[in-house]
C-alpha cells in the first residue's frame, strides 16, 4: 500500500512539526529538498544559506537515527529540479505516494505552490497549520478584527494573559505591562561583552560550506569563522548561553551600538527560532523562569520575552491578515534604488559602515541597527519598499517573508501608513550619538547640522519631514517636529533642502 511523502522545509526542522505527528515509519518518507530556486529568488547571503542547508542535513540525520525513511536530495544531485514542486513531482513518482502531507510554509509565495500540487500532481494534499507559533493565525485574525490600526503593545497583553507569562492574580508582574523606558542605556565601554555561543563546523557543515562557496561564489556575505548551532543540541546552548551569561544585562543595553561589537548582550537565537530549531514558549519560559529565580532584572526578562511573545508573533500575524496586498504597499511613495553601498559598505557614515560591514561578516545586525541605522536611513533617504526589502531578506540569516517584511514594510519604511506602527521611527544623527560611540570614528561632525562636513542623518531628517508633511502632519504623534519644523527660517529650509540634494544625487541615485 503506497505511504505519504512529507515534505519538510528548511525553516522546519522541528520533530515534533505538525507534518511529522502521524508519520508511519513502515510506507511514509519524509523528502527534504536543497534547490536552487530557493537559493536564487533573492541571493541569500552565504551563511545563511549554508546555515540552513547543514541544519536541514543534521536534521535529516537525526531523523534517519529514528528509524524514519528520509528522501533527502542535495543542491549538486544532477537530477535536481531546482524547485520545490519539481521535487515533490518526482518524490511522488520515485516512491508511488498517494498523498502528501506538509506543514503550512512561512511564505506566502510557497503556500500558493503547495495550493496547486492537487492539480498538478493528481494527488491529495494535506496542509496542516504551523503548531510551532504562539497565535495560531485565527487567534491573530479575531483579535484584529475591527481594529483600524494594529498595536503591538495592546496584542502582547493579551498574549501575556492568555499563556500566562510574567503574571500575578491577573495583573503583570512588578505592576507594569512594559519596561521598555529602562532599556534605552546608552553603552558602557568599560564592560566585557561574553564571547557568543560558537561551534565548530563538524564533516558535514564542511562540506556544506564548500558547496556554498563553490555554488554562491557571487552573493553576498562571507563564510569565514562559521559558528552557527546547526542542530538542537546546539541552539539549546546558545539559549542556555544567553540566559547565563547575557539575560541580565540584555534589558539595559539592548539599544546600545560599539563598534567592533556586534554580538552585544543579545540572545542570538534568531536563527533558531525562526529555523525550527528551538521554539518560541520555551525561549520565553526559560526567560521568565530566571527572573523567579532572581537570576536577571524584570526589565531585562520582560523585554526579552516582548521581542517573542510580541513582535515575533504580532509581525506573523500581520502577514497572514494582510497578504499578498501587504507586499506592494509604498504609502509615502519612496522610489528611490538602494545605494550601492548598502552591499561594500564603502561610505564615510561610520554608523552604516559598521552595520553593513558586520552583516555581511555574520549575517547578522541587532535590531536597534536593523532598525535606527540601516532602516532609519532608507526611510530618510526614500529607498522604495521592494528594494529595501529584497536587501534585508537577503542579507539576514533569520530573516523570512513573514517576519521580515511586516518588520520593514511597517515599521522601517512606514509603507502600510501605520497600520503596524503609530509613526515612522524616523531619527537625527543625535539618536545613533547617544546610543553608540559610532559618530566618533565617522567623518561626518554629528554636532554639525549642516553643509559638506555634517551628519547626513541631521539634514535627511528635516528633508523627509518636508517632502511627506501632506502625508504625515497629521500624524499626533508627529505634531512636535513639525511644529519645530515650522518655526525655522526660511533660510534653515533652503540649507535643507540644498543639503539634502546634495549628498543624495551623490549617494543615493534617482529612481
């Protein structure tokens, strides 16, 4: 009698995975797949690409250990199809299957392949929901329905009192919902930031590391030093590393830069999470169990588990309610192309030079440079959405459609008008000076408001507040500066303006 083939996606490496449950090890076969099309619909970076493939072939392993039948095709297989379906049609074939039977994908772009495969193939597909996630999509849905505007902040209370976390008779512990205002320290350079949680490559990342670097000679990023956990042996260490060594003071500084310093007191664990390798309850219950233990501070556990329970799952549950229309949405019509700097990493503003340089080392930026850096840039300078998102979803190794575009669409550029986010977190160079020591290697004179020697970030500001006032002065929350903006002399504008210009037809091309 002929078994099922259970497709398991690379950001799926989970065992107890909602496609797995039911698996009869005598007729079923689960098929794995690295192809190229995945590869190359945007050129991930090299560790992340060589991140995910070693994960998906220790996971196999384990699998195979298990006494589970794996179908498990390689990127160099010459028979490779290059795509998911291909793969699936020929799995389907090779092994007489009657169904298949797969976990809902994190992207919406392969839900509508996997959608079409009855069709295609002349089979029964099952797709089961992702189990994984701590609002299930209808949860998400009702708790938006009506709702014009989506806050983040309203959806984590709600997550905190259904599931229970850092709470008391009913109220948030410590009396508060949120810590944020106690984590905004700017960086002590005397401290000693902990090395982070590293491995070796064992036989098989080796020759995943090889393959990339053959196969993705051309995309961005660099292989050297790889260190990732590529099994859940290896990222429940990084989370215990994380608990131990960097929890307590992660609340205090998690808006803090240094250069040179890219891991700071950040958990790391990402990759992971997002991967399939831990998942996100035991993150945020191994987070508040060291704060029982008097082991880290409320507003260190407490905004740990916001970054989780909240955003994590809030961006996720904006992506399903809101694609695929979410995608193509530019309300401030940015249509600038992304400078060419964004990949060398050559500009005289140290701030993006230290963010992009250490992205394309680790594939890896916190958020604070994801966001008041990189993100605060591409917003000022009118990068238009599509470009700005293909760059992140390239170059991060944690970063998928469903958390990475809600992430940048939403809140980096303010493309969905703020439906995710109340105003665009738009900042001056006096933001980045006071969270990092950045500006004292720049070139630029963040002091400086204007002419050739000024912080590009200190004019860009006011320039973007000028060209988007019909669309944003009404925003409340942005009624300050523009009230700041108005009480300037006609000639502060022109400098501007003129400033602005400038350094933009020389940096950052028209569209």
């Amino acid at each position: 009698m002929a078994g099922a083939i259970r497709l398991v996606l690379g950001d799926q490496l989970s065992h107890d995975l909602a496609s797995l449950a039911d698996l009869d090890r005598a007729k079923d076969v689960v098929l794995m797949a690295e192809v190229i099309e995945e590869v190359t619909y945007v050129r991930h970076h090299k560790r992340k690409v060589a991140f995910l493939f070693s994960a998906m072939r220790h996971f196999a392993e384990e699998l195979r250990a298990e006494g589970i039948s794996v179908d498990y095709i390689r990127l160099d297989d010459d028979a490779n199809s290059g795509s998911f379906s291909g793969e699936v049609a020929r799995a389907v074939a090779r092994h007489d299957a009657d169904r298949i039977i797969v976990t809902e994908p994190g992207e919406h772009r392969i839900l509508a392949a996997m959608q079409g495969w009855r069709t295609e193939l002349g089979v029964d597909v099952e797709i089961r929901g992702d189990d994984r996630f701590m609002c299930p999509p209808g949860m998400f849905e009702s708790w938006a329905e009506g709702r014009k505007q989506l806050r983040m902040e309203f959806f984590y209370r709600e997550m905190r009192r259904h599931h229970d976390v850092l709470m008391e008779g009913g109220e948030p512990v410590g009396g508060k919902w949120n810590y944020d205002a106690d984590n905004r320290e700017s960086p002590d350079l005397s401290l000693t930031v902990p090395k982070p949680t590293a491995f070796t490559p064992d036989a098989i990342t080796a020759e995943v590391l090889a393959l990339v670097a053959a196969r993705c000679a051309e995309h961005f990023g660099d292989l050297d030093d790889f260190g990732f956990a590529v099994t859940r042996a290896q990222a429940l260490a990084v989370l215990d590393g994380f608990i131990a060594e960097r929890l307590p003071l992660f609340g205090t500084y998690q808006d803090a830069m240094i250069a040179d310093e890219p891991w700071m007191y950040h958990s790391h664990i990402g990759f992971y999470l997002n991967a399939g390798l831990l998942r996100p309850a035991e993150a945020v219950r191994a987070a508040e169990a060291a704060w029982h233990t008097g082991h880290a501070p409320l507003n260190a556990v407490e905004g740990f588990i916001r970054q989780i329970l909240g955003w994590r799952e809030f961006v996720r549950g904006i992506y399903w309610l809101k694609m695929p229309d979410y995608a193509g949405m530019n309300y401030l019509e940015a249509d600038r192309p992304l400078p060419e700097f964004f990949w060398s990493g050559e500009t005289g503003m140290n701030c993006m030079k230290q963010s992009i340089d250490q992205t394309r080392r680790y594939a890896y930026a916190h958020h604070i440079q994801r966001l008041m850096v990189l993100g605060n840039f591409a917003l000022l300078a009118g990068i238009a959405p599509r470009h700005v998102n293909e760059w992140y979803l390239v170059v991060y190794a944690d970063a998928y459609e469903w958390v990475e575009l809600p992430n940048v669409s939403g809140m980096v550029l303010f493309a969905d008008g703020g439906y995710l986010a109340s105003k665009p977190y738009a900042a001056g160079g006096a933001y980045i000076n006071r969270m990092s020591n950045y500006c004292a290697g720049c070139r630029y004179k963040v002091a400086r408001k204007n002419g050739e020697e000024a912080c590009p970030f200190n004019y860009l500001y006011w320039d973007f507040l000028i060209r988007n006032r019909d669309r944003l002065g009404g925003n409340a929350r942005m009624g300050m500066m523009y009230r700041s903006l108005d009480r300037m002399a006609p000639e502060k504008i022109d400098l501007i303006r003129a400033d602005s210009a400038r350094f933009l037809a020389e940096h950052v091309p028209a569209a």
